[in-house]
C-alpha cells in the first residue's frame, strides 16, 4: 500500500539458490555485485570449513621436562603466539531467478513493437521532410520565375504564366486538402512540378557555365595544335610516325569546326529556348580530343637497341715456348785455371 503496487506483482527483485550440504554447519561466504543495469547478482558462493589441528605426540619424560624448563626460561621474554585455523573453501553451485525477468517471446514481442514505434516515427519525418521539400520549392520557383535576374530571362511568357498559374493551384491543394496527405503523394506532386520546372532551370546553368567549357575546349585544341606545329623537326619526336600526326591533326581541325559551327548555332538562339549544344556535349568533345592526341603525344621513345657482342673465337694455343717463360742459357764455365807465365825468352 506505501508503494501503491499493483494487485498480484510480486516484490521480489532476484532470489538466489544456493547447493550446500544440508548436514554442514559450516559457513556460507557469497559475493554480490552490482549488474551494468544496477541490478544485484550472486557472483560466487563459497562453503568455509576450519580444519582442526591434529594434537601433538605426548613427548618422553626427559624430553618434556626439558620443554618445560625451556618454556618457564621464554615465558617472561615473550609471549606464545596464537596460531590461525586452516580454513577449507569450496566452491559451491548457485542459480538465480529473477521473477520480473521477461521470457524470450515476451522480449521479442516487446522489441517489435519498439520497431514499428521507430518504423512509425521514421515516416512521420520523412512525410514531413517531403512536405516541405515541396513547399520550399513552390515558394522558390515562384519568386525566381519573375525575376530578371534569375530565372526570368530564361522561360517564355507562355511557360511563365503556365507554370505560374500550377504553382499556385498546388499552394492552394497544400494547404488545404493535401495538408495531411502521405509521403508518396508529396514526392509525386514534386515530380510534376518539377518537369514544367527543370528545363527553365537547365537553361539557366547552360547558359552560365557555357562559355568556361567552350573556353577549356579551345584551350585543348590550341594546346595541341601548337604542339604539332613545333614538334614536326624535333628530334625528340622523331619516333612519331606520319600516320599518327595526321590522326592528332585531323582531330584538332575537326573539333575547332565543330566548336565554330555551334557558338554560330548557338548564337542565332535566344535564352528562352532550348541550347543547340549542351555543357556536356562541349566536355564529351574536350575529352575525346585529349583521349587521342594526349597517348600520341606522350608516347615515350623507344630505347635504343643493344647490339650482341658476337663471341670471340677460341684462340690458338701458344707455342710452349712463348707461354712459358724462356730458360736462360748455359753460361759457360768460369776458367780458374792459373795464368801461364810468359815464356822466358
């Protein structure tokens, strides 16, 4: 009644079982600890015995008098030390059941609804999202449509009183029955707005990001042709074959005529009608330009070709007597034989 709980719920938060001996007296020493949900749970459970000690031999006569002695000797000196018991532990078996604990299929039943409830408040925002994603656009478009300095320059009067006239109908609807339409229905509603929309606003950036790629592609054209105009006696290049310039130079007068003829097209167009070329087609033609020269171009020298020392031919064995270094010759025999002495005459 204090914690006003309800009918039938029990109070109990855990109950832990313990297996000890039922005929032990011996102490229970448990270990409990706090859960990462706060919760108690029994860690471990020990059973603790003392273990008595076996009592001493009775010594001889002799010896015992001497013992005494010698203890009635140390007795003033200091005092007996009183010995711990030995103590037994044993690990004892536990189980802990907990009556507020969900079973399986509670807990899977409770984390479903968790996921529609999340399923639910994810659609809640995306319609939200897509309702305003429409309406940001409606009130942008409408403003853009007739300023000059935006959006006006680039549709007809037609376009801009038609496209005028269904901006406001779908303010009209959001605001009344489509205030609580779905998701669907908002993405669906930006789509149609979006076909009279998108090709007023791809005017718009054609017009505003032409002249850098036309001005990208001449610089490539002029890149290469000034290359092919200086490279024709350079030695570097010389590993360039005919075929090959004529290719690159082929490629860089068709582009520059295909550059020309649509700034001509182009020029001829008000802003309020279709390009005659688009930024793409100007960076597919830039690239298709690089694609062909650029290899030819940076194609590297080949090496020069090593030429294979041809083997020597074996020589000849020398004469023995130009290999091997020649004796000296037998000097002749020293004479130690005494001067005669001149005949008397």
């Amino acid at each position: 009644d204090k914690f006003q709980y309800p009918a039938g719920v029990g109070k109990h938060i855990a109950t832990f079982n313990i297996n000890a001996p039922a005929d032990s007296d011996a102490k229970i020493r448990v270990n409990v600890k706090q859960d990462i949900h706060g919760s108690l749970t029994l860690s471990s459970a020990q059973m603790v015995e003392e273990i008595p000690e076996p009592e001493p031999a009775p010594a001889e006569e002799g010896a015992e008098a001497k013992a005494e002695e010698g203890a009635e000797a140390k007795a003033e000196e200091k005092k007996e030390e009183v010995k711990k018991p030995k103590l037994k532990k044993t690990n004892l078996e536990f189980s802990i059941s907990r009556p507020l604990d969900w079973t399986m299929t509670e807990l899977q039943r409770e984390i479903e609804v968790e996921v529609d409830m999340s399923n639910g408040d994810r659609v809640v925002r995306e319609t939200a999202d897509a309702r305003n994603e429409l309406e940001s656009y409606i009130y942008d478009m409408r403003d853009k449509i007739i300023s000059e300095s935006q959006l006006a320059g680039f549709c007809t009067e037609d376009e801009k009183s038609a496209f005028s006239t269904l901006l406001e109908n779908y303010e009209n609807w959001l605001y009344e029955d489509g205030f609580d339409a779905t998701k669907s229905v908002y993405v669906s509603k930006l789509a149609e707005l979006k076909k009279s929309g998108d090709p007023i606003e791809s005017r718009s950036y054609e017009s505003k990001a032409r002249p850098n790629a036309m001005a990208m592609l001449q610089k490539t054209i002029e890149k290469y042709t000034s290359w092919l105009n200086t490279s024709s006696g350079d030695e570097n290049y010389a590993h360039i074959t005919e075929e090959e310039r004529l290719s690159c130079q082929k490629m860089c007068d068709d582009s520059t005529a295909w550059m020309y003829d649509s700034l001509d097209k182009q020029g001829g167009l008000a802003a309020n009608v279709d390009p005659a070329v688009t930024v793409a087609q100007i960076y597919a033609k830039n690239k298709e330009v690089t694609d062909t020269v650029s290899p030819i171009m940076h194609k590297p020298k080949p090496k020069p070709k090593v030429e294979e020392k041809k083997p020597e031919p074996a020589d000849e064995p020398k004469k023995e007597e130009e290999t091997k270094t020649e004796e000296p010759a037998a000097a002749e025999p020293m004479d130690t034989s005494e001067p005669m002495e001149e005949e008397k005459q």
